[in-house]
C-alpha cells in the first residue's frame, strides 16, 4: 500500500477529519510509518458534550482523595497540618512541608485581606485554611465530595481548645448549593479545587451559582489555579528536570507536547475572568495576581489567585502612567532610589520579567529552534551560565516595605512569558490595596473556550489513538501499520513528503 492509501483508509475510523501517511527513514535501511492526523472537531465535541464522562472523572477525583486519607501520612499529620496528597510533579514526592506551609500561609494572608465573616468554602479538604480563617469569622460553611476529607476535618476541630460553633461541614459536590440562601455570603472560597472540574460546562455551572450567593460587595476568592499561558513552559520546566542528560533535543521537545496533550486538568487563563465578567455583569470587578512567596516551585511558578467582586460600585480606578521595565532597563537599585525620592507618591512599571521561569523561556526557544546537536545535559549547562533580567517577587515586595511603599502586582494581562505588572503606592492609614485599571490584552475574546483547557479532550485525544491503532492491526498490514500516531490542529499545503517531523505535532506525538 502506498502512503495515500494508507491515509484513506485511516479517514475511515470515527472521530477522523482528515489524515496524511509519511514513510520516513529516521536510518538508513530503516523505515517509520507515522500518520498524522486532524481530528473531527464536529465529533469530538459531539462526544465532549456526553455529561457522563464528567460524573466519571468527578467519581475518580473522589476516589483519589479518599484513597489519600486513609495512608499513613494523613493519620500522622500534624494538628491543621494534613498535606497529604500534595506531590510534586518534578520528583513524584510529596513537597516538602516547608515550601507547603508557606504557601498555606501565603493563601490565608490572601484572604484574610477580604476581611471574611461569613464565608462558604467550596472544597474544604482537610482544613488548611478553615483551622486557620473560620476561629475569626461568624459562619463558616465547608463543602467536600469526599467523606474521608470531612472526617479528618471533625477529628482536629474535635482536639481544638476553643470549639468551632460557627462551622459547618457538608458533604456534596461543587455544583450542590442545596439550601443555600442568595446574598447569605461575604466570602466565597474556592481555593485549590477548580483543576479538577471536568470541564467548561462545570465550571460556569459553579461560578453562576457562586455569584448569586454573595452579598452585594462581597468577594469570590479563586486560589491557586493553573494557569494556561505557563502550560508549555511548565510542561518543559518538568520534562527537562525528568530527562537524562543524553536525550536530544528533539525527543525532549517529543516529551513536553505529550505532557501537554496528555493534560487532564483544567487550566485557565487570567484573561478568561475578563471574558466572564462579560457574562456575568454582576461580577463588578476583576483581580489576578501572581503566587507570592520565598520559594520557588509549582505552586508558585505556575498557578495564580483571582478575585471577584459582586454586585457593588467601584471607587473610581487609579490609572498610572506606566513604565515598561524591558525598554527601561531597570533594576533594584534604580527602584529604590525612585522610591527614595519624596516627591514619589507610586511607580508603575509594566512587563515585569518573570524572573521564576526565564531559565525554562530560554530552554524552550532553544529546543523550539532545533536540535543542532544539542542534548539536554548541553542545554543544562548553557543554561546555568545563562543571565536573567527579572527581579524575584520577594525582593521588590521587600524594597517597598523598606520605602515605605505598599505593592501590589497583576497577571491580569495574561502573558505567555509569565511578565506581571507592579504598582508601588504610598501607604495609606487603611491599608486596602487601591482599585488600580491594570494593563489588559488588547483584545479578549467573548468565548469562554479560548481561555480555559478541555480536560476531557485529551482523553479522547488518546481514544481517537486507541481506535486508530486497532483499526491499523485489523485491516492494515504490518509493513505499512503507523508506528506512531500524531494530532494535528491541522495539515500544511506540501504535506506530500515534505512536512517537518517536528514542527506540526499540536500538542503532541503518541506512539502507537
């Protein structure tokens, strides 16, 4: 069969909206067979749409937790100090507990700048906030789909010197608000939990419901979510910490679109509040800021905090002349000794280099570029002499308390380089960050979809591979059976031989 043939045969399977068949000889006297294939948008989202998938990924994110609860890890854990099942991706180990404590007391500080009182926290766990927020507040609600969680939870209020008369625990998923009052909440927390909705649908579902239950000027805060422009480089930052220092470039660059395509969590971006907030109109007001602390990993590097306000007037916003920092040029130095200056009543610098991920930006060109001979452990080393431009977080936050500044910083303009905007403002006797008209894309589109992860796409994605792999045993020879299997957004015009092996893999190669 020729490789035409091959490739009409596969535009047979379900779920295929076109295909092309490369015959390649990575060596000489040896032949690959690789397929590439588009697949039928109008089928996969007929499939998307089936609710059932949803329930089964919500029952195996159930599970999961449960599963965590019942180790030993959980049963020794610490009074309001249960971290059970927070693993890292680089290593497959549990983080440390130092890098976990901070970044507990990094979200509580977060929200307790919200001043909450009477607060609903959707997916409580095990109480690493609740323990530390609820003894301040007059009523506190937390829900959880996983029993074991909920038990944890009432065994350390149980041993508490001061009982929690104002918490109660429920258990029931995210999308169940029954008997919960409209306009009954100051403080919405959903912290932590988002990535593991099924999808989209979900997720409007939860957040449409949320709005409705707080009370004019009250907040909804979202932690910790994964954010979609840092997918690739997080995928790379991963890949090359796991890689032997001998795979090339090209395999490495194999292994980051198949992290990417194999991503089963949800993923959003800051701009995706913005395209909400068209939706919902009572959403007054919008927030997004990076992860603060110390420590640099996952938690902090890749995932952000957003805040909504419902239903209340805005003061009018502060709109500073920006400053970009690239064009600038600037460094620590030369902030503060604009910060020294008493006539400086704030400093607005725009562009900010992320200076958490430039190491991972400059390994990603270089493996975007070509391999060039080049492995990982080359690329390691290049990139330990490699300089970098930003300034770590702690250290601005550190140059205005110094100064007497307070700072506050934003994501909202939704970067792929992970670039963040800072605002420097003279304290005032109140303390409240001021309402500030943040840089924002030049355009944000109204479709939701463009600004959140499919969970559910990629297992499709690896169905659609499945399929096309026993349909190539059942009715393919073997000498023209594909070896490998790659998605593609879509096929260039000089397919017929010619396409870059590298170039068109959106999002990744799956070997059959």
């Amino acid at each position: 069969m020729t490789p035409s043939e091959v490739a009409a045969a596969l535009r047979q399977v379900r779920g295929v909206g076109d295909a092309e068949v490369l015959f390649a000889e990575p060596k000489p006297g040896e032949k690959k067979v690789i397929a590439y294939v588009v697949p039928d948008t109008a089928t996969i989202e007929t499939l998307l749409a089936e609710t059932e998938e949803e329930h089964k990924q919500l029952r195996k994110w159930r599970k999961t937790f449960d599963l965590m609860q019942f180790g030993k890890e959980a049963s020794a854990a610490p009074m309001a100090f249960n971290i059970a099942g927070w693993n890292s991706s680089y290593t497959r180990q549990p983080i440390p507990p130092e890098e976990m404590r901070e970044w507990v007391e990094e979200t509580v500080r977060s929200i307790k700048i919200l001043r909450p009182q009477e607060v609903l926290e959707i997916g409580c766990g095990t109480g690493l906030l609740l323990l530390r927020i609820a003894p301040s507040c007059r009523r506190y609600v937390g829900t959880d789909f996983s029993p074991a969680v909920l038990k944890r939870v009432r065994e350390q209020m149980s041993r508490l010197d001061k009982p929690l008369e104002g918490v109660t625990l429920l258990e029931r998923s995210a999308d169940n608000f029954e008997g919960c009052i409209p306009g009954s909440f100051d403080t919405v927390i959903v912290n932590s939990v988002i990535q593991y909705f099924p999808g989209l649908t979900y997720l409007l579902l939860v957040l449409e419901k949320l709005v409705s239950l707080v009370k004019p000027g009250g907040r909804i805060f979202l932690g910790d979510l994964r954010s979609l422009p840092l997918l690739e480089v997080y995928a790379l930052s991963v890949e090359l910490f796991q890689a032997p220092a001998s795979m090339t470039l090209g395999e490495l660059r194999g292994r980051v679109r198949k992290r990417i395509q194999n991503q089963s969590e949800l993923l959003l971006s800051p701009s995706f509040f913005l395209a909400l907030q068209k939706r919902l109109p009572e959403i007054s007001r919008v927030e997004v800021r990076p992860k603060r602390g110390r420590t640099d990993n996952e938690l902090t590097r890749f995932r952000f905090n957003a805040v909504l306000s419902v239903g209340a007037e805005n003061p009018a916003a502060i709109a500073p002349s920006w400053m970009d920092w690239p064009a600038a040029g600037l460094a620590p130095a030369m902030i503060r000794q604009r910060l020294e200056d008493p006539k400086c009543t704030s400093l607005a610098l725009r562009g900010v280099p992320n200076v958490r991920v430039e190491s991972e930006l400059t390994a990603l060109r270089a493996v975007g570029g070509g391999e060039g001979g080049m492995t990982v452990g080359k690329l390691r080393s290049a990139l330990q002499e490699s300089k970098t431009s930003g300034v770590h977080p702690t250290v601005l936050f550190a140059l205005a308390e110094e100064s007497g500044f307070s700072l506050d910083w934003s994501c909202l303009n939704s970067r792929s380089d992970g670039a963040f905007d800072l605002l420097f403002d003279r304290k005032s006797t109140s303390g409240a960050p001021p309402f500030v008209s943040w840089p924002m894309p030049a355009q944000v589109s109204a479709e939701l979809t463009e600004h959140c992860s499919n969970p559910r796409r990629s297992k499709l994605g690896e169905a659609l591979i499945q399929a096309l792999t026993s349909f190539s045993v059942e009715n393919l020879p073997q000498a023209v059976r594909p070896a490998e299997f790659v998605l593609v957004e879509s096929l260039p015009a000089t397919f017929r031989g010619q396409i870059d092996l590298g170039a068109h893999a959106v999002p990744g190669t799956v070997q059959s």
